[in-house]
C-alpha cells in the first residue's frame, strides 16, 4: 500500500514533468512565432522604409531645383565642348598681328609702307586655325607670281561684328555694341570672300573713291598717259598708308580700251596689298547706301563684287566716312588714319553712346574734312624753261575745301542729302568751321590733322586735266619768290618722305609726256565734252588748242 501513494507521487511528477516540456514546447513554439512575425514585420517596414526613400528620390527628382534636373552628364560635356570652340576662335582672332616693313633706301615702291597681316595661332590651336583656313577660306594661293611676296587670307569679318577697340573713346573702356538688328537687312547674309570683307578697329565704314577715264573709250594716247599719272602719284600714296581699314573704289568706263584695263588691272594686283574694287562705271553714286548704284549686272572688272556688298551693309548701321582721290594725285602716308582717329572722336563717339539708334539723333549729324596745305607740280616751269622737271608749288587753303582728299563723314542714319550742300566750292560758304572751344564739333567743317606733316596732298597739274585749271601756270604762281628757291629742298624732303612717290619716277613721266605730247593733247580735245559733270569749259578747250599749237610749231621747227 505504502507503495502506491509514492507511485502516484512520481505519477504526478512524470505528468507535471510532461505538462511543463509541453508547456515548454508551446511556449518555445509561440517564441519561434512570434520572432518570425517580428523579423516580418521588420522586414516589412524597412522595405516600406526602402520604398519610401526611392519615392522621395524620384519625387526630388521631379520637382527638384532646375539647375540639379538640367545638369546630367551629357549635359556638362556639351558645355565643356562649346568652351573649347569659344577658345579656338579666340586664338584665332588674337593670332592676327600687323606689322610694318621697315622702309628701305632703294625706292622700291612696292615695298614701303606697306602693312601685311600675319596669323600666328602658335601650338595645337595655331594648326588647327590655319586648317580651318585652308579647309573653308580657301588657304593661301601658291599661283601668285614667285617675286612677291603675297599676304595670308584673313578670315572673313562679318558685317555683324563691331570690333571697336577696348581703348575707344580716350580710354573709356566700352564692351564692344552689337548694331540694333532693327535697321539692318534680315536677308543679307555676307560672302565668304578671297579678300578680307569690311573690317575697322574703330567700328567706322570708310571709303576712299577715284574716277579712271570715265566715259572716255578710245582714248588710247590720253588714257595711257593718265594711267601713268596713277602709277606714279595715286597708287604709292594709297598703298602707303598707315592703315589698311578701307575699300578703294575706282570708277572707269565699262569699255575702257583693253590694253588700258589689262594694264590696270595688272599694277593693282601686283603693287596694291588692300581692299581695291574696280567697277564698270560711267557715274558715280550720290549716297553709297540708298543709291542702289551696284546691281547684280554692274561689271566689276577686278575685285571682289560681295566686299563691296558687305561695306554697304555695315555702312547701315555704323559711321560712314568717303574720301575722295582724283587719279591723278596723292594723299599723305597717314590721311586714311587721321581722318578715323578725328570721326572716331566725335561721330564715333556719340554712335556708340546711342548705341547706333539712328532714331536719336536729331539734327542728322555729319562732317566734313579738308585739306589746308598741299603741293601742286606742274609740267610746265614757269621759272625755267629748261627744266625737266617740271615745278612744284605749295599752297595754302584754310577756309576753301580742294577736292583732292575732301572727306564726308555721315552719322548713323544720315544720308548725303541732309547736308546743305556737297559741292566743294559751296562748303565753307553753308557750313560752319569747327570749333571745339565753342562745342562745335559736328555739322561743321575741320581741317584733316596733318600730323608731323605739313603738305598732305599733291596734286598733279598737266594737259590730261579735264577741267584745266592751273596747267599753264597763272601770275601768281610765275611772279612769286620763294618756290623758286625751294624746288631741290622740295624734292628731297618732302615728296618721298611724306607721299611714297619717288621724284625719279616723277621725272621720268614728265619725259614720257614730253615725247607724246601731240597725241595727248589730240586725245584730250577728241574727249572733253564727254564727262557730263564738267560740260565743255571753253577756256579749258582754248588752252588746249593753244598748248596743240605750240607743240606743232616746235615739232616743225
């Protein structure tokens, strides 16, 4: 019996051992679960965590910054390519230096003065301007004459660049003025041309103009004699001046004899490094840029039609200066440069403070220059017959404007026929004299700054004259005292140094004339009455038939 109590006791504690493993079990279990439902639940909530990030990346990413959303890496390497081009044209521009060939004593007048233009690009980028040159400029011609030296090609300089030097304006420093596109033609686009296109450091358009033998055809013996007075006096000066920021235009006869225009031809491409056009034509404009004068038919009979086109163009909407050159004279070394320097100064100066609006200004402003001292040489010498040289005599003109190197200059929107008055024999009579101690600086005439110069024209006096005027000397130039003393101290000092024209050549036209003198003076009478302008002067026709009559004499004699 005893026995029975002790086995229910371990009965009791096998079921109490066995209740606590299941207990133990149950609860182990419920453990397990529960721990697995909390390794769900945080897996759950770090993929929402997860989820929730990438949602407010892409939300950031919508409606981010603008800059953030632009800058992607194609993006930044678009903008680093562009930089790289920027610096390319850059060194370009900077690459072009002008230099001056040191003057000689052998009196070669192709080689004074003369200005050429070198592009040094330098390294990598040097190679790669002078490829860009080659590939779409058309590079340097290698078919010129071997004895000259030729020029690189400049690159083209659209009529949409202003290029006006940081130091405008006596050094007030200015970023350079886009022209307002307002007063500019849409549907121009320029030419890439062989030459360079309309350039001037100072943002002014400058022309110079001369007439050849207009509308005198056949004129053999007449024309040839003036084509050696532009060899000798006219083309020396203009290729010597000091700057090359203009365009020659030279007018001739459509019909010009063709051993003449071969010959013209010829000497402008060998001895003139510059902007030269020569145009067919037997008129001359009135206004350069409304005139319409240059038609798609016009005969452009050596230059470049489009850079003619081009300086219209920029003459719309910048400064535009016109000088005028008979063919038969000359212009001192820095005319060209002294006349943009006083315009830059005035005219110049007011474009760019009304940011070349031609609308601001009113009155129409404008401005004339003209030459106050000046040398005439003559065939004949009225103090020694004898002479082969012919003679040379000063004269001064302060308040009367000469034609040779007469200057407009034409504001931003003002056309030729708002001046009083062209004619230069009307001009001091109309227009003021400049006078900056009053303010009077535009709508006025002034003198062109002669520099270290004192003659700054010459202007040749001989029987190819149209108008005759001073051929054969007057009283005053005979009865006067002083010249006649001057003319070695002339020759030496003055007509060389200050004009590139080289007495020599001089002397040696003169004996040229000299032996031709019959068919010349024959020619010139056949040809006076054919240039409308001057009509048919009856004292010029008289002096001719006198000067005829006394070669034939001689001749006979």
């Amino acid at each position: 019996m005893p026995a029975s109590p002790r086995l229910n006791r371990n009965d009791d504690e096998e079921s109490s051992l066995m209740g606590d493993s299941v207990s133990i079990h149950k609860a182990s279990s419920l453990s397990v679960a529960s721990s697995t439902r909390r390794l769900r639940s945080s897996h759950s909530r770090s993929s929402r965590r997860s989820l929730s990030k990438r949602q407010q990346q892409q939300q950031q990413q919508q409606h981010g910054p603008w800059w953030k959303r632009w800058l992607t890496f194609d993006r930044i390497m678009m903008v680093v390519m562009g930089l790289c081009c920027l610096v390319l044209l850059s060194t370009q521009s900077n690459g072009d230096e002008y230099y001056e060939d040191d003057e000689d004593n052998n009196n070669d007048d192709d080689a004074v003065g003369s200005i050429h233009r070198s592009s040094s690009g330098g390294g990598m980028l040097g190679g790669l301007v002078s490829g860009f040159k080659s590939t779409f400029l058309g590079g340097d011609s290698n078919e010129d004459d071997e004895d000259e030296e030729e020029d690189d090609v400049p690159a083209a300089v659209s009529v949409f660049d202003l290029n006006i030097s940081s130091d405008d304006l006596d050094g007030t420093n200015l970023d350079p003025l886009a022209p307002n596109a307002s007063w500019i033609d849409p549907h121009y686009v320029p030419q890439h041309a062989t030459t360079p296109l309309w350039n001037n450091k100072h943002g002014l358009v400058h022309i110079l103009t001369t007439r050849f033998s207009q509308s005198q055809t056949n004129l053999l013996h007449l024309g040839q004699a003036r084509l050696e007075l532009f060899k000798t006096f006219t083309l020396p000066s203009v290729n010597a001046q000091t700057t090359k920021d203009f365009l020659w235009l030279i007018f001739t006869d459509p019909n010009l004899h063709p051993t003449l225009l071969s010959q013209l031809k010829a000497v402008l491409k060998k001895r003139f490094k510059g902007n030269v056009v020569l145009i067919g034509l037997n008129d001359i404009f009135q206004d350069f840029i409304e005139d319409r004068w240059l038609k798609d038919d016009t005969p452009v009979l050596f230059g470049d039609r489009d850079v003619v086109r081009d300086y219209i163009q920029a003459a719309r909407s910048h400064v535009l200066v016109q000088t005028r050159l008979d063919a038969d004279d000359s212009i001192f070394r820095d005319l060209i440069h002294n006349v943009q320097l006083q315009t830059k100064a005035t005219l110049g100066k007011d474009a760019i403070e009304h940011r070349f609006n031609p609308e601001s200004f009113s009155p129409k402003q404008y401005k004339v220059f003209c030459t106050e001292r000046l040398i005439e040489w003559g065939y004949f010498n009225p103090w020694n017959a004898s002479s082969t040289k012919g003679h040379l005599f000063g004269k001064e003109t302060p308040k009367f404007c000469v034609t040779a190197g007469l200057t407009y200059a034409y504001q931003v929107g003002t056309r030729s026929q708002d001046m009083p008055t062209r004619a230069h024999n009307k001009i001091d009579k109309l227009i003021e004299a400049c006078d900056a101690s009053l303010h009077r600086t535009h709508n006025c005439v002034d003198r062109i700054d002669a520099g270290n110069y004192k003659y700054i024209m010459i202007r040749s006096r001989t029987p190819t004259s149209t108008a005759m005027q001073g051929v054969i000397p007057a009283n005053k130039v005979l009865q006067n005292k002083e010249w006649p003393t001057k003319q070695d101290e002339t020759w030496n000092e003055i007509i060389y140094q200050n004009f590139a024209v080289t007495p020599s050549s001089v002397w040696q036209l003169r004996e040229v004339f000299s032996k031709n003198m019959e068919p010349i003076l024959k020619d010139a009478l056949k040809g006076h009455c054919a240039k409308r302008e001057y009509g048919c002067k009856e004292s010029a026709v008289n002096d001719l038939k006198k000067l005829l009559e006394e070669v034939e004499k001689h001749s006979t004699s």
